[in-house]
C-alpha cells in the first residue's frame, strides 16, 4: 500500500495556491500596459474633441473662420509628438489660436472610409461664423494591425462627435 503512494505524483493545496498567486502578480503587470494605450487612446480624441468645439465657439463670437490643420509627420523629425493646430488668415497669414500635438506612433486617417493621411498635413475642417463646418472624420490607431480607430467626426452643423 505505501508504494502504491509514494508512486502517485501530485500538487499539494499549498502548491497550488503558490502558482496561482505568482500568476495573478504576473498579470497585474501585464494588463494595465494594454488598458494604459486605450486610455491614452481615449484622452486624446477627448482632448481634439474639446479642441474642436471651443473652435466652433470661438468662430461663432469671433465672427471668424478658424481652420484646423494637423500634420501627418513631424515637421521637425527629432520630436516624439505631432503637432495640430487652429488658426484664422489674416491679411493671407495664418495666425495660430491654439495648438496641441498627439504622440508620433499612432497613424492619423482622414474621412469615414478611414483613409491614412498620406500628405504632410490635413487641413479640410473649418469652422464658419455662422455656426456650420465643413464636415470630415479624422481617426487615430495604432501602427498594429487590427488596432481599434479612434474617430472623431464634424458633420456640416458644427456637431462634433466620437467614436471607437
């Protein structure tokens, strides 16, 4: 009866418990990473959405038309982030509002069939005085096939909306 015992092979609770707690460390780890790109995602469209809509305000008071043009590829190559900025012309010069920037690994696409930018910059959204815009979709992904697009969308009265 003993050798049959000694013969058995096994893992004890304690053995168990022992590889599942390493395992669960281990995860904690690793999921945040996938859960921080998302977020990160998800800021900046957030933040080009709130761009867009004191754009649209700032047209309406200003009387003005405020242009936004966003880059494909960094005019300076040394930098990590791309730059965007709203901008009204003045006398044939363009006068910046305000400007941002949104990090050089992610690829920028233009309308709703998601087209990459294949330009050096992106300039069709504008603002009129009267509240209306000319309408378009930029997107964001990552370089990774199969990413999840970022969108946000302006359709012609000036609304501005996000999408994943």
């Amino acid at each position: 009866m003993e050798k049959l015992i000694k013969n058995k092979q096994g893992f004890t609770l304690l053995e168990l418990l022992f590889i599942l707690i390493i395992i669960s460390i281990m995860m904690s780890f690793a999921l945040p990473v996938v859960h921080k790109d998302d977020f990160t995602m998800k800021q900046l469209v957030r933040k080009l959405a709130l761009d867009f809509r004191w754009a649209r305000n700032k047209a309406i008071l200003d009387n003005q038309c405020y242009i936004f043009k966003i880059y494909s590829i960094n005019p300076d190559s040394n930098q990590e982030r791309i730059p965007y900025y709203f901008y009204i012309e003045k006398d044939g010069k363009e006068i910046i509002k305000r400007k941002g920037s949104y990090p050089a690994n992610l690829i920028l696409y233009k309308t709703q069939n998601y087209q990459p930018v294949t330009e050096n910059y992106y300039d069709w959204i504008r603002f009129n005085s009267t509240a209306t815009a000319r309408a378009s979709t930029i997107a964001f992904s990552r370089p990774e096939n199969n990413s999840k697009k970022y969108a946000i969308t302006i359709n012609q009265l000036g609304r501005i909306k996000i999408e994943e």
